[in-house]
C-alpha cells in the first residue's frame, strides 16, 4: 500500500501511464476508483438478479475478494473481482434440484479447486494449462456457456416484453452513441432506462424497499455440499482461469510489465475469493473486463484506485435499502439485459477462435467445437446414480475429450490431421464476460 506519486500527482504525458505501484493526487485517486465501483456495478449485480441471491451480500464479498486479490498479489495486478456469468447457469440448475444451499457449495468448492492450480501453477508453472485447454477448447467452452442461458433470457423477457425491448434498444444505441466511460456502461444505461420504463408501467414494487433500514449486515447463508451439484461447477473452474490468466496478460501488455511471476497469485486470490463468497451467500468472482476499459481510458493503472473501489463497494454492502433497491429490477429489464450479455458471452467464444486464428478445416477442430456446442446448447444430461450432468458439464466434457482423443490418434493413424502446434498463451485473449 505505498506508491510513488507519478510525475506532479496531476497530469499523465503523453505515451506515460500510471503504474500500478504508482498513483496520483488523492482526490484524482479517490475520483477513478469511484468510476472502478460505477463500471463493475450494473454487471456485479445483474447476477445476483439473474440467480436470485442476495445482491449487498455479492457486493459485500466482491469488495472483500477485491482487496484480498491486491493484497495476495503484492500490489502488482490491478484488478476489480465482480461477479462471474460463468455462474449463472450452474447456480441456477443446482437451486432448481436441490436449494441455495447447495449452489452455494458449488460455488466454494470451485473457488477451492481454483486457489489450488493457482498452488499448482506456483509450483510447476502455467504451460500445462494452455496444453490442456488451446484456444478452440477455450473458445467452445466460453461459447456454449453463454448460449446455454438463452431459454433463462428468454423466459425473462417474455414476462414483460416492452420493458425488454426498450433496455435492449437502450443498450445497443447507448454503445453506438456515447464515448468514453457511458459508451462502456451500456448495459448499466440500458438497466435505468428499462427500469424507470418499468416504473411507468407499475411493474416494480418498491415495499421492500420502504421496509429495510439504511444500515445493516448483509444478508449471509451457510452453504451445503453435494457431488452432484460440483459436476455442475467443474467447467466454471476452467473458464476462471482462462479469465485471470488472460487479464493478467492483458494488463501486463498495457502497462510494459512482466506479470507473469504473479499469475499464481492471481488464480489463488481469486479462488480464495471464490471460496468465501460460497461460504457466506455471494456469487463468484472474476476478473473484469469492464476495468480494464476504464484503466485504458485513463491510462491510470494505480492499484491505489482499486483499494478505493473496494473500500466504496464494501461501504454500501452496508445499505439493506440499497441492495433493497437493486432487488426490485423486474424481469423485464432483466430480460433485455441478459439478451445481450448472454449472447455476447458466446460470442466471445468465437473470438477467442478468430484471435488464435482457429482453424476449422482442421477434423479435430471443427469436431471439438461442433460437438460440445450442441451438448451444451441443447442442454443435453446425464443422470449416474444421484449424480446429474448438465449441459454445461457435459459439453466441457466433450471439447476436452474429443480434442485430446482425438490428437492422440492422430499421433498414432493419421499424422496429416495433427493440428497446429498449439499457440502460447498470450495469443489466449482474455474471455471476460463483458461484465
């Protein structure tokens, strides 16, 4: 927690940045990490929405996973730990058979089973993660989560289809026509207008808002454990570390610095993160992506903005009115919202795919993604005993499967068909969801 002021605490020249040991005046410090707290907001909350948790407890352990990560990662990686969309749909298949509680076991034992590759990446390095998972598996596994959650989208926008279609409209225009930190709060701006078109309609009650106190404690839940609900969670740990390997490469390339010897520590605190947030009531943690556009808009790389952001968020974790607030968004403007988001997390699938240069001419390619797609879009399952496979589990499965598989024969029958060697990992951008 000390930094050297860059240059008279005031101005950036141009070609400079702020380094994250570095930091401006204190108001101009305090000023980003608020616009951190505004640009992780509508998406950290559009989850607990989504999953039916509740949203101060998500912020609470956001802001707590937040500070926990820049203090595991000596001050190295700036970075905000929002809620993950991977999530979403583990969360709500394993509420649907078997309650919160067991979500909530899913989600710490994912948080576990990150914090130890971080353990594992410490000791042995981060090379066998690309080998087991080159862009065209990362790509398929990212794009069959988003697309997995349509029919939720769905569902949501057809119970209030005019509000939808106006944040969805809202949202679109939002991207084209404003600049700057609007033009990246899309789905935030697209959120208000839905919800004040929600209000004119008379479809949000505001009683629960009347009735909470303006200060009180989150609301915590203890978790339970099922096997059946981790088989749900297991992908979600892959797609985790796909996130925080890419953000750590993506900031290290804007910054000039190496940050690979602190790559462990990131997947470790987010996992630790993760593990808490199971623990007590929240929902998961990831790096975001929306962060990264406002450390690129002002070239402010400070981590001293995120103890601020995570201070700030913590703070109003405090506010049941607050978090009362966020829980009256109706599902339409949810369902306009997730329209969007939903979709783009598949297509960021596919733009993993086109930045690696994927190519789908290749047999064991073009069968790792079409396969798995499927799966995980049709939802297909798999019920062993009392352990259930969903799509998600299942089409991750396959992409690792077929991939592996289907090299090894290669290797042995058919040399021609052997891929590509597969690309390091700084050609595996960064599949944040656009949270």
């Amino acid at each position: 927690m000390r930094w050297t002021v860059h240059g008279d605490g005031r101005t950036i020249k141009p070609g400079e940045v702020v380094a994250p040991q570095e930091r401006l005046s204190w108001p101009r410090a305090i000023g980003i990490g608020l616009q951190h707290v505004i640009a992780m907001f509508g998406a950290t909350f559009l989850v607990p929405l989504l999953t039916g948790m509740p949203p101060a407890t998500t912020l609470f352990f956001s802001a707590i996973g937040t500070l926990l990560f820049l203090v595991i990662t000596a001050g190295r990686v700036p970075s905000y730990l929002g809620s993950s969309f991977a999530f979403i749909a583990p969360i709500t298949a394993a509420q649907s058979s078997q309650g919160t509680a067991v979500a909530l076991g899913g989600v710490l034992m994912t948080g576990v089973a990150l914090a130890v590759i971080g353990l594992i990446v410490h000791r042995w390095g981060s090379g066998w993660i690309n080998r087991l998972m080159p862009p065209v598996v990362t790509g398929t596994i990212v794009a069959l989560i988003g697309l997995n959650l349509a029919p939720a989208a769905k569902e949501n926008f057809d119970q209030a289809p005019l509000t939808a279609v106006i944040t969805l409209l809202v949202i679109i225009l939002a991207t084209v026509l404003f600049r700057g930190i609007l033009g990246r709060l899309s789905i935030l701006v697209g959120v208000i207008a839905g919800y004040l078109a929600a209000v004119l309609q008379s479809e949000v009650d505001f009683t629960a808002i009347g009735e909470a106190a303006w200060i009180g404690l989150p609301e915590f839940q203890a978790p339970a454990f099922s096997w059946a609900a981790f088989g749900l969670f297991l992908p979600v740990v892959l797609v985790l570390v796909a996130e925080n390997i890419g953000h750590v490469k993506s900031v290290a390339s804007m910054t000039g610095e190496n940050l690979d010897p602190v790559a462990d520590r990131a997947l470790f605190a987010d996992g630790l993160a993760t593990t808490l947030a199971g623990a007590g009531g929240g929902s998961g943690t990831t790096t975001y992506a929306e962060n990264i556009g406002v450390m690129a808009a002002t070239r402010v790389y400070s981590t001293a903005a995120y103890w601020v952001a995570g201070f700030g968020a913590l703070l109003l974790s405090f506010s049941p009115k607050f978090g009362a607030l966020i829980a009256t968004v109706p599902a339409g403007v949810l369902g306009g919202a997730s329209t969007v988001l939903y979709g783009m997390i598949g297509i960021l699938g596919v733009r993993i795919w086109v930045q690696a240069k994927a190519d789908f001419s290749n047999p064991i390619n073009l069968m790792t993604a079409a396969v798995a797609l499927i799966i995980g879009i049709a939802n297909y399952t798999w019920d062993i005993g009392e352990l259930s496979f969903a799509g998600i589990a299942l089409g991750t499965a396959a992409a690792l499967l077929i991939y592996h598989d289907m090299h090894a024969v290669a290797r042995l029958r058919q040399p021609e068909l052997e891929d590509a060697p597969i690309p390091s990992d700084s050609s595996n951008p960064n599949p944040s969801s656009p949270r």
